[in-house]
C-alpha cells in the first residue's frame, strides 16, 4: 500500500489491508473524459496522416496538417489521461473499510461502521455488447451504491477490475447496521420502501396494488422475488418481482419483526 493510504487508513482506524483493485478500463473508456466524443482510434490516424502530410507537397500538405494536428494533439491527451488512470486510480480494500483515490483528488475513506445503506448492481455484458460499447471482452460489471450516515453517496462503478468480492465483504461489515436501522425504524412506526414494496406498521403493499393490513395477511413467500397472501385467496395479491426489490436480508427482518408484531396483539 502507498504510504499516503496507509496513513489516511490507519488515522480512521481502518484495520488490515484486505485487496487492491486497479483501474480496469481501456484507451476508448478513458477517452470519454478527455472532452471529446472522438473515437480514440480515429484520433490515432492523426500521427499518420501528419506523416503523410510531410511526405507530399502543395495544398495536399496543408490539408494533412490541418487535420492531422488536431487529431493528433487530442489522441496525445487521450493517451495521456488514460496511463494516468492507470497510474492514479486505485481502490483500497480493508477490514474496516474503503480508501478510494481517483486521479488527482484527495482520497475518499469510507469506513464499515459509518455506512448508513448500501445497494450493488451487477451487469453481465457478452462478447457483441463489449465490441458495441467499445469495452474489454466479455466481462461481468460491479457497481456498489454506499450511503454514509452523514448522508454522503459513494459510488463504486465497473472501471475498476473484479470487485465482485468487495460486494460479499461490505455486506458482511454493513448489513446488520442496517438491518438494526430499519427494525428502529419501523418500531418508531415509520413505513419503510425496498423498491417497489412498502412496509409499514399497518400493512404490506406497492403503490399499485396499494396496502393489505397485516390482519388480513396469510401468509408472505419470498423467493426470487416475493408474493403476499390474502387470507382466503388462492392467489398473491402483491408480487414484487427480484429486480424491483432492495435489501433482501432487512425486508425478511422487518417481515419477522411485523410477524412477532401481529402475533402479539391477537
């Protein structure tokens, strides 16, 4: 670890360095942020045709240089701000918590115990997707969505490589935080949404199909996604599907908590 890192990390009581992840985009990811929308492969013709430009005479010339220089001072940058990058982007994984530096700003320290919610997203791009996008090959992509509880969001997106196990590590650190949020929370009464669901001291519902008092609730199942059943009717009247659901391990607590709730007042 740099030394600057493992300073910031030891001043915030971060712990053991876990994992490194490095900058994991390529020359046309890059190029994005270099304030132009040319492709890094038809800025690298500028060099070329400079060449050719000095091979011939007259107005060909000119015209070479004209467009040749252009391009070739923002395929430099571009180049430029990709080995940058590549140099500059790191993220820092310990048992306390994240160090993230990006390029030339300060680092940003995140640590376990002052993350207020958190949400992970992963995108599975093949082999055709990849040469549209202009992306390595195919290739699974993160993106980890943190809320500290300073209100402060903190986004972990795909350009750095394999950070799948980042995402199993921060919900082992986060998620009962988290959970004892949400129990108080609906214990103070408050109606809490995962997603499409809503859950409130009353009932169970979607904006749609609007709330089913708990009373009338038979029972709830959730599996890749999740049904609740009236009593007295074969069929779910709620189903929320996988997809249009957040933080499955706390709406299965805050379930067990309205559960020992309802049990309790009949």
């Amino acid at each position: 670890m740099p030394e600057d890192v493992a300073d910031l990390a030891f001043e915030h009581g971060l712990g053991t360095p876990i994992r490194e992840y490095r900058y994991s985009g390529n020359l046309r990811m890059s190029a994005r942020d270099v304030n132009t929308a040319i492709n890094p492969w038809v800025a690298a013709l500028g060099p070329v045709v400079l060449v050719l430009a000095a091979l011939t005479h007259g107005w060909v010339s000119w015209a070479g240089l004209a467009l040749g220089l252009p391009l070739s001072i923002i395929f430099a940058r571009q180049v430029w701000e990709h080995r940058r990058r590549l140099r500059l982007r790191r993220l820092y994984q310990y048992s306390g918590g994240l160090v993230i530096v990006m390029g030339d700003l300060h680092p940003e320290v995140v640590a376990w115990d002052e993350v207020d919610d958190y949400d992970h997203t992963v995108d599975h791009i093949d082999g055709h997707e990849a040469r549209l996008l202009g992306t390595p090959a195919e290739r699974t992509y993160h993106s980890h969505y943190i809320l500290t509880t300073a209100r402060v969001p903190v986004e972990i997106h795909s350009e750095f490589h394999d950070t799948g196990p980042l995402a199993e590590a921060i919900e082992a650190a986060v998620l009962p935080g988290i959970i004892r949020s949400y129990r108080d929370r609906f214990e103070a009464g408050e109606e809490l949404e995962f997603g499409d669901l809503r859950i409130g001291p009353t009932g169970i519902g979607t904006g749609p199909t609007g709330t089913v008092p708990w009373s009338e609730v038979d029972r709830i199942e959730v599996e890749d996604g999740l049904a609740v059943y009236r009593i007295g009717v074969d069929t779910p009247v709620i189903e929320v599907d996988a997809d249009h659901l957040d933080h499955l391990p706390a709406v299965e607590a805050i379930l067990t908590e309205a559960s020992s709730q309802e049990d309790a007042s009949r």
